[in-house]
C-alpha cells in the first residue's frame, strides 16, 4: 500500500499496470495506491518531499487531534408567522 497525495494517482496506475504486465506481481497480490490531498506548511504551499521539507505522519495526526474543533453555529432563530 502506498499512501501518497491524489496528485500521484496516474503515477501509481502506471506503475502498478507495469509490475503486472512484467510478471512481477501475480493475481493473488494486492498492490495499492491510497491518495489523499495535499499536506501544507505554515506557508500555505504544500510541502515538498524530494527537498527534506516533510513532516511525520504521526506528528500531523498529534497536532490535528490537540487543536480544538470549532464551536457551531447557531441555528437562526425562526421567523415568526404572519397573523392572518
């Protein structure tokens, strides 16, 4: 299983479409692409791999569960029905 961002998906179709066609994984195997969107810095621009600029999984997850949700809006108050 690879868990990439969606951006990758037509990469993975390639790949994945090749090992079978080479031989390299049988019928029996399952091989997967799980895309999700993109992960971004305090910048706003999402962060790029290939230059070390990553954060851990786990680290993500520990500070989206710490940060509280944000308190609901309240339902608007019904308007009054017209008297006849």
């Amino acid at each position: 299983m690879y868990v990439t961002d969606a951006g990758q998906a037509s990469h993975f179709e390639l790949i994945f479409a090749a090992a079978k066609y080479a031989g390299w994984v049988d019928a029996a195997t399952r091989i997967d692409h799980v895309p999700f969107g993109l992960v971004c810095g305090p910048d706003g621009k999402k962060y790029k791999t290939r230059s070390g600029d990553v954060v851990r999984l786990v680290d993500l997850l520990d500070e989206a569960v710490s940060q509280p949700e944000p308190e609901p809006e309240p339902e608007p108050e019904p308007e009054p029905e017209p008297e006849p």
